[in-house]
C-alpha cells in the first residue's frame, strides 16, 4: 500500500505522518519498520523515486533543470542538487552532460 502510494504521489508532497496512516502505524513505527525492511528510511527511498524520474526527465534538453526539481517533487532546488549527486555522483547538470556525450 505504501508502495503504491509513493509511486502514485511522488511527485506531491508526501507527509511521513500521512505515509505511516496508511498502513494503521504511529510515525516512528512505521520508520523503524521500513527501514528494518528496507535499510534505508523512508525519506531515502522516497528521495531514490524521485531522483530516478528526474534523471529521465533531464534526458530532454529543453527542460530546466529547476523545472525539473519541482516536477520530481523536490520542494528546494539546493536539496534537489545534493540528492541527486548523492544517487548519482553527479549534479544534474553533469548528468545531462554525459547523457549528450553518449553516442
């Protein structure tokens, strides 16, 4: 049921509190419990769907890479940036870059 959610609502703002209603959890509950089962918490793995989707959308040049961010879900650009380089190693922008140089 989370799953499905985050994968219908990513690109929202998405309340851990709301999140851990869903499956009938106290917030603190359901975050020891995802990450038990996950060994990332919630935040990271919502962050990972996120970044995934940005990097498709930056596949299209036409696109601002701000634009992009708040498409993704992203509610600070900064945050955007350091997330995306930590799941990628690179910043968006050397990310689009690569992408152009690939044949």
């Amino acid at each position: 049921a989370v799953y499905k959610y985050v994968m219908e609502n990513f690109t929202e703002d998405i309340h851990l509190d709301h999140v851990a209603s869903i499956v009938h959890m106290t917030t603190s509950s359901f975050c020891r419990y995802f990450k038990s089962k996950t060994k990332k918490t919630f935040i990271q793995f919502l962050n990972e769907i996120r970044i995934g989707y940005a990097s498709e959308l930056l596949i299209d040049e036409s696109r601002d890479i701000a634009q992009i961010c708040y498409q993704c879900g992203f509610n600070n650009f900064t945050s955007f940036n350091k997330n995306f380089k930590k799941f990628t190693q690179k910043t968006p922008s050397e990310y689009r870059l690569s992408l152009a140089q690939m044949p």
